[in-house]
C-alpha cells in the first residue's frame, strides 16, 4: 500500500478510483463537487505519467462522470478509450428490479440501459431490453410501473441506501465495478450491451467530451458506443434533462479549479 500517487499508477493495468470525499445524508452531488474534482486533477498527471497506455481507469468515486471528464482533461496524452465511469452499479438495480418483477433470475434480464448521469436524473431504459428474450415491456406488462415507480427507483436507490446505511453503497457497488472491468477486458459474455459511462463521441445528440452513460459493446478489451438504437420522444426529453446535469456540473468543476 502507499499513498504515493507516482507509486501507486507505476505501470498499472486498471485502476479503479474510490477515492473521494463522501456523499453523506443530506448532501447532494454538487456539495462534494468542490471537493472532488481538486481530487481528480491531481491524480490525472500522475496517471498520465506513470501508468500503461493501455491503463483502464474506472471512476466510482461521486460524482463519478464528472471526476472522469476533469480525470480526461488533465491528462490529455492518455486515450479516451483507456477513461470511463460507473453507471453498472444502477445498470444492475434495473436488471435486479426487472428480475424480481418477472419472477425471472438475472441472468434472463438482458438490453437494459442506463443513460447519462450517474444521479437522480439518469434514465434507466428498458425499450431495448429483453427477458428470456421476451422484450420487458412485453414481459412486464405494466407500462405505468416501467414509466413511474421502476424509474425512480432505480434513479433514488443510491439515496435511499445512505438513508438506510448513513453511508453510500459498499458490496454491490464493489460487484458492479467487477462486473465493469470482467466485461470491459473479457468482453460481453453473451450479453447484448452493457452501461459504460464514457467521453462522447455526439452520438445521440449528446455534447462531445463529457462523460455520459450509453449502451456499450466491449471486444479486444475496448469498449464501443453502441449507434443507431431507435429512440421514442420521451426517451429522448428524459436523456437530454441528464444531458444538461452533466453540462451543469461541467462548468461547476472546471469553475472550482
């Protein structure tokens, strides 16, 4: 163990970013967003320095997309493919969620997606998904839950956990970021695509650069955006209120550097 940032990205493979003052009971995301992003900063020149060029870095430290575009930023020579952060945390809860609604185990839930933030205004999309290869929506038959109670659920559980706990995720956040970079360095094992928080490429309409939540496919230990998903008019309202947050917070990190 050190707490030597040069020591600690020396020829690292994957590093997975937990570090960052913590989201207590009360606190919203742009509370710790001062606190954070200085975090991030730092760590991206040593990253930029020491690490592989093939590194993987996931970000799960709150607020996650955000850390990842400033870790993106200020280590400019490291690719954009080698960046990302964790949004399979909330692509579970929806797998959990669909899985239990169905009477289904997880392993038949497959497509979801989780767009955007990693916060209260992601959109969990289960237009694309499938159980048993039976699509959700057919499958659950419930469009006022699938639109309501399952959104915020899975949009508030992180919330509802630090209720609980008084403290934020800690087993099935360490799962998801398993399940993250098993996949990502794996590839998909059978699955249809998977939630990655990556840089933007403008697919979908979403501003190029930042760090938003998309369906990916992963092949050769890279991940790709997956392109061209058909998208209903309140899929697309529901990714372009997370799209602004993201912009938001954008402006409100590089503002406190």
């Amino acid at each position: 163990a050190t707490t030597d940032p040069e020591v600690a990205c020396k020829d690292v493979d994957i590093a997975c970013m937990l570090g960052g003052f913590p989201r207590k009971a009360g606190m919203e995301r742009k509370d710790v967003m001062s606190k954070n992003v200085a975090i991030y900063k730092a760590i991206a020149t040593s990253l930029e320095a020491h690490a592989k060029a093939s590194v993987k870095c996931v970000v799960v430290a709150n607020p996650a997309n955000t850390n990842a575009y400033i870790l993106k930023k200020y280590a400019p020579k490291m690719s954009i493919k080698s960046i990302s952060a964790l949004t399979r945390l909330d692509h579970n809860r929806m797998v959990g969620q669909i899985a239990e609604k169905c009477g289904a185990p997880n392993t038949d839930v497959d497509g979801v997606i989780v767009w955007g933030n990693h916060s209260s205004t992601q959109y969990p999309d289960v237009n694309h998904g499938t159980v048993a290869g039976k699509s959700i929506r057919e499958a659950v038959n419930d469009d006022e839950y699938l639109n309501g109670e399952f959104v915020t659920t899975v949009q508030k559980r992180g919330a509802a956990i630090i209720a609980a706990r008084k403290l934020s995720s800690a087993l099935s956040a360490a799962s998801s970021v398993c399940d993250h970079i098993r996949n990502w360095v794996v590839s998909m094992e059978g699955k249809k695509y998977v939630s990655m928080a990556v840089a933007s490429d403008g697919s979908y309409g979403i501003t190029e650069g930042i760090v938003y939540s998309f369906p990916c496919v992963c092949k050769n230990g890279e991940w790709e955006i997956v392109k061209g998903l058909e998208i209903d008019d309140r899929s697309k309202q529901l990714m372009e209120a997370t799209h602004k947050e993201l912009l938001e917070e954008k402006e409100m990190a590089l503002a406190c550097l």
